[in-house]
C-alpha cells in the first residue's frame, strides 16, 4: 500500500524532501529545482529578476546586466581634475591671445571677473572638450584615471556625440556665463541624492549615467 501523502498535506516531521522530477537528486550544494543551495536564482542574479551587476528587482530595469553606478563623491573628484587641465589650458590660451580678466572699481571695491570673451573660450573649451571625450570612449581623463565612465541609460552604450554635446552644453554654459560654480554643484551634486540611477542634471537631461569600470 502506498504511504504517500494525500495531495495538499504537509509532509510529516523529519521526512525527507521530494525528489525532484525525474528521480535523480540533485548536483551538490543546489537546490532541487536548479537554484543555490538556500532557494537562490539559477543564473547568479537576484531571485526576483535583478541582474548580478547592480540591477534593480524589477523586470525590464535598464540597469539589469551593467556595471555599478560609479560613486558620487569619484565623479565629483573626476569633475575637479578635469577642471583644473581644461582650466590650465584656457588660461594659457587668455595669456596668448591676450585675453584677460577684467578689473572694475566702484564705489571704492575692486571687482574682479571674466570677461566676455573669456567666458566664451572657457565654454567652448569645456565643452568641446567633454564631447569628444565621452563620445570617444565615454571618459574624460578624470573618469578614465579614476575608473568609470558615461553611459547611455538605455543600453549602457557610449552616448553618440548629440548626446555628449547635449549633456555637456546643459553642465558648462551655465556654469560659465550665469550661476559659475553654484551650477555646478547642483546640476553635479544632484547624483547624491537621486535614485535609483545617481544622475546629475545633465546626465538626466542627456539619458545617461555614470558606471563603475574597476
């Protein structure tokens, strides 16, 4: 006679598990049913459909599959060293052009700027600059010695140069001709607080975002 349980009951106390379809046991350390030895997904990833590179739990999210986000406080220090190579070179090309800051006295307070054409230098530098890097290989050489790069949100691919020239006109003509480094840190620093893709403002307006390459 068999002893087998009715369908729908509860296995009595200290029984042993059901054998897998088949009747074969299954391979060391997996579960029955293809997954990890404690009910993990069979392919690595996350049990719920989240990729095994940062992905979230939802089905379809466009970071399934990618490397991690790359952290905000290295974009901000990969913003500052390209600050500083640009910078050096738009000042040495003020001084040979004989472009300088302008100096203005009123009411007895010395005030110094940049001048128009400065500035027009300076964004056209910057932002050259930033889209022939990213659409090259998605990294400035800050993001490059500090191991991360852009991304298109979509597919993880290099941002087409439309869309490195885009992402850079919304971060630097601010920047240079109206709010200087207030902009800057609101449109940068955005990725500290936003979720779940750590975008800045121009990555937002771009479609793009900055993963981890190390």
């Amino acid at each position: 006679m068999s002893t087998e349980p009715p369908p729908g009951s509860e296995p009595p106390p200290g029984s042993e598990p059901p054998s897998p379809p088949g009747g074969q046991p299954p391979p060391p350390g997996q579960g029955p049913y293809g997954g990890g030895p404690h009910g993990g997904a069979p392919y690595g990833g996350a049990p719920y459909g989240g990729g095994p590179y940062g992905g979230g739990p939802y089905p379809g999210d466009p970071l399934a599959g990618m490397p991690p986000l790359a952290d905000s406080a290295k974009r901000t220090l990969a913003r500052i060293v390209d600050l500083i190579l640009v910078g050096i070179v738009v000042g040495l090309l003020s001084w040979a052009l004989r472009i300088d800051e302008y100096t203005m006295v009123s009411d007895n307070r010395l005030e110094v700027g940049r001048s128009v054409a400065q500035s027009f230098l300076g964004v056209v530098l910057y932002i050259a600059y930033d889209t022939f890097m990213v659409a090259r290989s998605g990294q400035t050489l800050g993001k490059k010695w500090l191991g991360m790069r852009v991304a298109n949100l979509q597919d993880g691919s290099t941002p087409s140069v439309p869309t490195a020239l885009g992402r850079a006109a919304v971060l630097w003509i601010p920047f240079w001709f109206c709010c200087a480094c207030l902009w800057l840190a609101i449109a940068g620093g955005w990725s500290f607080f936003d979720r779940p893709y750590k975008q800045g403002l121009h990555d937002k307006a771009a479609k793009t975002v900055v993963v981890s390459t190390g």
